[in-house]
C-alpha cells in the first residue's frame, strides 16, 4: 500500500564510518524530505504533538515541508524548540512523538526527527535565524549551564524580552552537547556550534569558564548581581562506580571522562598534547546510550570492543538505532554477564577483567526483571581499557553552595515539574540536575517548563 513505508535515510557505509569520525547518518535532501513529508496525514487531533516534550507543532511544519516552504517550517519548530538540528540527530523519536504517529499503526510512522533535522540544517545554510523579541521587558536572569535545559530556558526567555546570561563552567558553551556525545552522531561546529550561535542571536549572554559554586555563588548572583531569578540547569556529570577491587588501576575510565576528552578535548587527533589511552581491547560496562557512544568512540580509535551488561538484549537501555549501529560497526555484546573484579598487573595498569554470568530473576519494582548470579559461572577476559558507564549523578557543589536548596536522598535538586521551582524563591531547576541523567529532549522540555515558572513570577512581581 502506497505511503505505508518512510522514505530510507542515506548512511555511511559500516565498514567506512568505523574508521572515521565523520556522521553515520546523511540526513534527507530536499526531495527526499518532500516525498517523506506527503506520508503526514495532518491529523486533526495529532497524537505526535502530545508525545513530544516541547510540543513542536508537528503537522504544521511537516506542511510546510510538503510545499517546500522551508523558512516557514523552520520559524515553526523555532516558536516550540531551540534546538532542532539537534533534536532532529538525537531525540528517542520512535518512543516520543514517532511512537504515537497514526501511520505507524498498519505501516512505519512518519520520519519527523530526519524531517526536523532536514529542515534545520537547510535554515543553517540558508542563513535563517530564529526571531528576537521585539522590546526588551527590563528584567535579568540568570542561567546555570549551557547544556539542552539551560539553553532552552534561555532561549525562551529571550523571546520574551528578557536579559538573559548563561554561565557555563567549561571552556565551551554546550554541556553534554559538546563533551558527552560523539562527533559521529552530533557535529560539534556545523551543529552544536550553530545552534548556540542561534540562542545569543537572541541576545543570550554566554560566559564559560565561570563555575557556580567556586567562581560565584547563586546567593550573589542574586543579592549582588542584580538577577532576580535564576535557573540552575547544570546536568549530572559526577559518575558513578561499580566499587569492585582494581577499579583504581591505570586504563579504567568513566566514560564521561573517556568521552569528554575526545569530544570537547579531540584528544582522538593526532599531535594532541594529551592524549587519551588508545587501548587495543577495550570492555565497556553499561547498556545505555553513553555506553554505545564510548564503545563506537574506542572502535574509532582502533580497538576491539566488548559492551558488557547485567540484562539481555530486550532489556538495553540504549535506543534500538544506536544498537544496531554499534552491531553493523563491529562491536560485541556479552549479556547477561556483570564484572566482578578488573585484573591488574604488577605496574597498576589493567591487564583483563573477571566476569560472571547471569540469569533474569524476578521483576524489580519499576517492573523490570532483575539479573541474578550464576554460581560458578566466573571467567576472565583480557583487556587494557575498561571504561564504566554506570549512569551519573549531579555535582554537589551548587547545592551545598546555595542556603535554602533542598536536595533530596539522590543529590538531585527538589523542583516541581510544571514550573520547576525550587525550595529557594526566585530559583528554578530542571534536566538532569533534577531528574538524574535522562534524555536531551526531556531536559529541553524542563528548560522551558522553567522559563514558563520563571515568567510567570517575574510577571506577578
């Protein structure tokens, strides 16, 4: 039946894009886009618009994607996000607004991450800018972090006239944009780049190198600053450990580090002044997308690679592409197997791993079935380079800097949802400094949650 199936989406070769850094996925041209674009129904109750978290208007730009009106798609999707080049590479679609798509019921659903992408990347080189706000409204805020969260609410909150400053702690604007996720899925100067240029071209402020809690305190932002609301969206970038004996030896990374130093540092160049450990056979403990971005980042770099989780394949946290393209490039998974001791030779460098196997048991609370122990199922494996990617949690630095920030047992910040409010007046949180490690998209959509909260009490004053 015509219509039932997406237009495919070019790809490098497995075997090529193994051995570069360039991005796996080529994205729609123009009349791909429009042919992919018919297959929207134009619902009148759009289910898609519900499933996304900063409630783009999906059937209106897709429309304007089917008369090939660019410019008008892209000031669509800017009026609900500021940062859909990114989104458009990034975001679990297939779980958020392509999962509830009335196409996909008897066929595949609408591609409307690549077409968002395509639509993005064609504003980019058309030199199309999201729109300022006409006048300013003469009050200050500032924004903590310049990753997805903090770029959003700052974004927004710019469109509504406000005088807006990011301060970010590294070098570079962009959070996990820039130091957590791979050049091969997200480019850092055609895209990262830009999309920040976009949000100061609505008169952001952006200054790096400033870390809250050691540089300057959210007290005297306020008190001597003159912010008068300020939003903490810092992430969650301390990770977390096994605690197995050898996780101290020479070659074990987290796999923030492991990817912050290629990423932000291109410590993968030739001639870098600091190289990364470019191990021959690398074992990356986790399921998750950062674990998938770690191990494809140590293929790259020339080595064997073995993702190691406690569940099965149907229980891998990852997104089901970037499975299936770490598969294609040559990665292999030990499931059901959980390290139990990294083995260390008499130099403290690691020298192979020890694991064991393991079974599903019964569910855990959040329904999922928890893995259990072999006995006697222990064996070892060689390896130079382990890297954990165990999940991360927030830095306590803010908090413990700031009187009257509640926390709860997790080291995350207390905020609400609808506004994100915190226990503090006039101070706002969201993304994974609230939530925990979670997703671009869902950290984008605190962001402005907040930047709605932080209007509405700045408005009231």
């Amino acid at each position: 039946m015509e219509g039932m199936t997406r237009v495919p989406v070019r790809e490098q070769d497995p075997k090529v894009r193994a051995t570069n850094f360039e991005e796996v996925c080529l994205g729609y041209n123009e009349e791909e886009a429009v042919e992919e674009a018919k297959r929207c129904l134009n619902c009148k109750n759009p289910l898609c618009v519900q499933g996304c978290p900063v409630s783009i208007n999906i059937p209106a730009f897709i429309q304007k994607v089917k008369e090939r009106r660019f410019e008008e798609a892209y000031q669509i999707i800017s009026e609900s996000s500021a940062l859909p080049a990114v989104c458009g590479r990034v975001c679990p679609q297939e779980s958020q607004c392509e999962g509830k798509c009335i196409r996909g019921i008897k066929g595949e659903p609408v591609s409307i991450g690549k077409l968002e992408r395509f639509v993005a990347d064609w504003a980019r080189e058309n030199g199309i800018k999201p729109k300022k706000a006409e006048k300013m409204n003469g009050h200050k805020v500032a924004v903590i972090g310049s990753g997805p969260a903090g770029l959003t609410c700052a974004g927004d909150l710019a469109k509504l006239g406000y005088e807006v400053t990011i301060f970010e702690a590294l070098h570079e604007a962009g959070g996990v944009l820039s130091y957590g996720i791979p050049e091969f899925r997200l480019p850092k100067t055609k895209v990262v780049a830009a999309e920040v240029e976009n949000v100061k071209s609505l008169g952001v402020k952006i200054e790096t190198n400033v870390v809250i809690g050691k540089s300057t305190t959210i007290d005297q932002l306020i008190e001597e600053e003159g912010f008068e609301a300020v939003f903490i969206g810092s992430g969650a970038g301390l990770p977390r450990f096994m605690g197995i004996p050898g996780e101290q030896a020479n070659g074990v990374f987290s796999a923030n580090e492991f990817l912050t130093r290629n990423n932000l540092m291109k410590a993968f160049m030739d001639g870098y002044d600091t190289p990364i450990s470019r191990g021959k056979k690398v074992v990356v403990v986790g399921g998750g997308n950062v674990a998938m971005d770690a191990a494809r980042t140590a293929l790259r770099l020339g080595a064997e690679v073995h993702v190691v989780y406690r569940r099965g394949e149907a229980e891998l946290p990852a997104r089901v592409e970037e499975v299936h393209h770490a598969k294609e490039e040559g990665i292999i998974f030990d499931l059901l197997q959980n390290p139990t001791e990294i083995l260390v030779d008499e130099n403290g460098w690691v020298k192979g791993i020890k694991i064991i196997k393991m079974e599903l048991g019964e569910p855990d609370e959040s329904g999922r079935r928890s893995p259990v122990e072999i006995p006697g199922s222990e064996y070892e494996i060689e390896a130079d380079t382990v890297i954990m990617s165990l999940g991360t949690s927030p830095n306590p630095l803010i908090s413990s800097t700031t009187k009257g920030l509640e926390i709860n047992r997790r080291k995350c910040i207390v905020a609400t949802e609808d506004t994100g409010a915190t226990s503090k007046e006039g101070v706002y949180a969201g993304g994974d400094a609230v939530t925990g490690a979670a997703t671009v998209i869902l950290a984008m959509g605190a962001g402005k949650a907040a930047a709605k909260g932080i209007d509405e009490y700045l408005s009231a004053k």
